[in-house]
C-alpha cells in the first residue's frame, strides 16, 4: 500500500512546487555570465560585474 502512495504523493507535490528561480534580493539584479553561465546576484547601481566564476568582467546594460 505504502509502495503505491508515496509515488503519488510525490508527483503531487512536484506538480504544485513553484517553478523556477527565487528573486533577487532588493537592490540587486539576477545576471547570466554570457562566457560560463553560472548565474549570480549583483548590485544595480553598479556599472558591470565581474564573474565569480571565469573572472569575466562584464558590463551591465541599462
């Protein structure tokens, strides 16, 4: 009985799980460094940022 509830259970749950990402903290901007992918939170006011990832130094378009 257990076997066939908690398949269920578990789709049920998959399907009512909010998709995609968080938002950014107030006051940053949810950026994609464009050589490596690897997603970050930078500061608005900032005129670029530089990847912590690859240390790409990219600027911010407004």
């Amino acid at each position: 009985m257990l076997g066939l509830l908690l398949p269920l259970i578990g789709v049920l749950a998959a399907a009512l799980a909010a998709p995609g990402d968080p938002p950014p903290p107030e006051g940053t901007k949810a950026v994609v460094c464009p050589r490596c992918n690897a997603k970050q939170n930078v500061d608005s006011s900032l005129p670029g940022y530089e990847c912590w990832q690859c240390k790409l130094a990219v600027p911010l378009n407004r």
